[in-house]
C-alpha cells in the first residue's frame, strides 16, 4: 500500500500538527475541574484551531449514513464511550474521568489524539484504570519498528490491559492517518502477535488504547454516541505516530 508510505513534505506538516494537537489538549487539560460546562471545552477547542489556523476535523464528518458529526472534540464521561459529544449543560463532577479525542487537520493532512483526565480525585481503581491505559498504549508504541507485524501492537495492548483485569473494546480500533482521518490499516486493541500486516517505514498510524473497566460490551445511543452496557467506565488514550526504520516518532506529544 504506497499510498499510505507519507513522503518528507506530508510528515513535516504531520508533525507540525501533531505539535499543536498536543497543546491544545494541554490547554484543554488546564480547564478540567469540577462544575465546567463541557460546552466550554468545545467553545475554547474551536476557537483554538482558529487561532493556530487549523481545522476541526470531527466537526461535520460523515462517515457512511451517518448523519455529519456535530462539535469538534468527542467528549466521554464514565461510562460513555466512543464518539460521544459535547452537550451545553453537561457539568463535570468531582471523581469522574473525562476522555477527550479529537482530529484536526491542515493542508488535507490529519492528526488524531486522545486522552483521559481525572476530574479532582477519582477512586483506587479509576486510577488504575487510567494508568493502565496510558501504559497499553506506551508499550505498544514501543513495538513500532519497520517490519514489525500489526499483530505485535494490538497483543501488547491487550496484554497490558488483561494483565490488569481490564477489557480491550474488539468492536473499534485504531487506524492508519493522512490524507483521511480513517486509513489503512485497521490496528485492534487484541490479537495474536504473529497476526497481521506489517508496518512500513514512513506510515503514520493512530494506535489507541481502548480500555474498560468491566465488559467490553457496548452499546449505541445514538447514531454515533455509545456507552459501556454494564455502565462501568471507558478509558482511552490515542496517539498518531509515525514508522521510521528504526522505531517511532510519536507526532501528537
Ligand atoms: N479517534 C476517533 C476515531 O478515530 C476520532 C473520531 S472523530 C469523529 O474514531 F468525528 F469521527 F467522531
Ligand atoms: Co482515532
């Protein structure tokens, strides 16, 4: 798949972006605190990439039938889980985490990443959560080499999530990144590590850590929105990195 290989031009503006992407999420992660509106995270995401002069890539995506994304970021509490939105009136609360994922993109060229805050203190096992999630996606960044099979990635994910008494989401993944915020290839968060394609130098991937807390059974509640069905929590931590021949480059830190 050449198409997907990013020549010198395509990762210097990826890596730009990969640099704002990760400030904005800084600046986002400073306005996390007990009684803020959510509503207020997407005003100041909106605003930022006016001010850096990129653009929002989630904001009106439409992917299939789906009908076009509303806001800018996906924002998740507790048990929500994947693309969820921003609603106004949405408050945070002391104790629950907060999952902030959202692309931006400039030149046709996109970012995608994803983090997790704890609101105030959060209990032992939330923080344990987080943790482990964190460390899901660091240690499968650590795998990421020319050459290697896809298969390596996603076991290490799950690996370091079982080993924790957590769950990996099978039904969403991560993805490969560029001129579409969705590429080859598909990277689930399990497998074998013999399994898969492997990972050239010069693709740019979005490896994301997919954790739950209890059952990685999910459900829709809207056409995009979804939630944990045992309403237990829904943890995730994403980063766009890019292949080189000896390992990685993590764009989006
Ligand atoms: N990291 C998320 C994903 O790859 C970003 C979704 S943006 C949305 O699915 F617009 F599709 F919601
Ligand atoms: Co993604």
């Amino acid at each position: 798949m050449d198409s997907v290989i990013k020549n010198e031009k395509e990762i210097e503006i990826m890596r730009g972006l990969g640099k704002i992407l990760s400030s904005i999420l800084n600046d986002l992660e400073k306005m996390i605190k007990s009684g803020i509106d959510v509503w207020e995270l997407e005003d100041s995401f909106l605003k930022m990439c006016k001010d850096y002069n990129v653009i929002p890539s989630c904001k009106n995506y439409s992917e299939g039938s789906l009908p076009p994304f509303p806001t800018g970021l996906c924002i998740s509490i507790n048990e929500q889980a994947v693309h969820c939105f921003p609603v106004k009136g949405t408050k945070l609360k002391e104790g629950d985490m907060v999952n902030i994922d959202t692309v931006i993109n400039f030149n046709g060229l996109h970012v995608d990443s994803a983090r997790c805050f704890p609101v105030g203190n959060i209990n032992k096992n939330n923080i344990r959560l987080l943790r482990t999630t964190k460390n899901a996606l660091h240690n499968s960044v650590l795998k990421v080499k020319d050459g290697v099979r896809l298969g390596l990635i996603s076991n290490t994910i799950q690996k370091t999530v079982e080993k924790e008494g957590f769950n990996v989401l099978k039904d969403y993944a991560g993805h490969g990144i560029g001129y579409s915020m969705h590429e080859y290839p598909e990277i689930p968060c399990y497998g074998d590590k013999n399994d898969g394609p492997k990972i050239k130098e010069g693709m740019t991937i979005c490896i994301e850590s997919l954790v739950c807390e209890g059952k990685d059974d999910i459900e829709n509640v809207s056409e995009w929105e979804t939630k944990m069905k045992d309403d237990k929590n829904f943890c995730i931590f994403e980063h766009t990195v890019l292949v080189t021949k000896n390992g990685y480059e993590i764009l989006t830190n």
